[in-house]
C-alpha cells in the first residue's frame, strides 16, 4: 500500500490523481499513524514554509512513526518539494532542525542580480541526473515543473541524484538508500512526472 502523507500542509488532491491516472490502485492519502505504520511506500508532499511542515509532523505525532518505516524498516520514501527539503538537516527558512534523513541542508536563492532571474524558481526546467537509480534514467532529456525559492545543498555529495540549473546547478533530486526526493512537482510535469510516479510505485 503505498500511503501519501496528510500533515495538513501539502498538495495531496493532485499528487493522489497522478497515482490514480497512472493506474495505481492501492493508494491513500491519510494522517492515521497506524494506516501509515502499514505501509510499504511512503510519499511526503508539502507546499509551503520548512517550519511549518515540521511543526505540522511533530503535532500530528507522525515523526517516530516515519522514522520507524524510512529508518529502520527501509520503506521505500519519496519527498517533493517541501517533502524533499524536510528531509535535510536544516533550512535557512526556518529555525528547527530537519528529519535529517539526508546529509543536506536547505539554503534560500541569493542570485547575482546580474543575472537578472526572479525568485522564486518557477516553470519548466531540464535535469542531469548523476548516477544510477530505480526512479529516472541516466539521460538529459529529463524535463520537470519548479516552484521553489529554496534549495538543497548536499553535504554528502553521494546523495545528490541529479542536478538542476537556475543561475547555478543545484541538486533536485537526492537519495540514501531507499530515500528518494524530489525538488520539483512530478505530479504537475505530464508524462515526465507520471514515468517517474510510476517508477517509485513499484519499488
């Protein structure tokens, strides 16, 4: 069963009929630990502020439960977007710590202004994924959709899975073992997204 995370701050409607579109059929959307505790995939969404996110999992008391699958029973996780960046260690967003799940930490765009590029990061843009992986092939026809003012800077650069470039190359994906995210919107980037939904549903 592959469970989509709801802490109340996230864009659960589209990523849930991305799964149905794609024919995934056991897929829910729910916030009950114990639904979650039986997972076999686990995808974090988010939209939104780092604080927030992290303030709505600690309330929900989901924390140890996500921690006991991604940690410790090797689920299958895949965070996008906000999801991706509560994974690190710490944002510039925000004051509290990260899962920390990946060796990363979330740093806000500081962009010459010579550059003349609008934060935030918004449209369409092409990846370079860096090295072997059960989600996207090693090609640089990857094309996906941003909405993001902060990014991920990997502390491990290992876990860095593939690169984006906005006034400099970022990392847009990264990945430990069986934790995978996702900078982008794979459900808002066509058949991009959907080849890639449907990667992670079969792990």
């Amino acid at each position: 069963m592959l469970v989509i995370v709801d802490y109340g701050i996230g864009n659960l409607g589209s990523v849930h009929n991305m799964f149905k579109k794609i024919g995934v059929k056991e897929v829910v959307v729910s916030s009950d630990e114990n639904i979650i505790a039986k997972a076999t995939r686990i995808l974090l969404p988010g939209v939104g502020a780092f604080d927030a996110g992290i303030s709505n999992l600690e309330n929900s008391g989901l924390t140890q439960t996500l921690n006991q699958k991604a940690l410790i029973e090797k689920v299958p996780v895949l965070g996008i977007c906000l999801g991706m960046q509560l994974l690190t260690k710490s944002s510039e967003e925000g004051v509290k710590k990260g899962l920390g799940w990946i060796e990363a930490d979330t740093l806000k765009f500081n962009l010459n202004p010579e550059l003349k590029l609008k934060v935030p990061h918004m449209g369409w843009n092409y990846i370079k994924v860096q090295k072997q992986n059960p989600l996207i092939a090693l090609e640089s026809k990857h094309r996906f959709y941003f909405v993001h003012s902060y990014y991920v800077k990997c502390i491990d650069e290992s876990q860095s899975l593939a690169t984006s470039n906005f006034g400099f190359d970022f990392t847009c994906m990264v990945n430990k073992d069986n934790i995978f995210g996702a900078q982008f919107h794979p459900e808002k980037s066509l058949k991009f997204g959907m080849k890639l939904l449907e990667k992670f549903s079969k792990l």
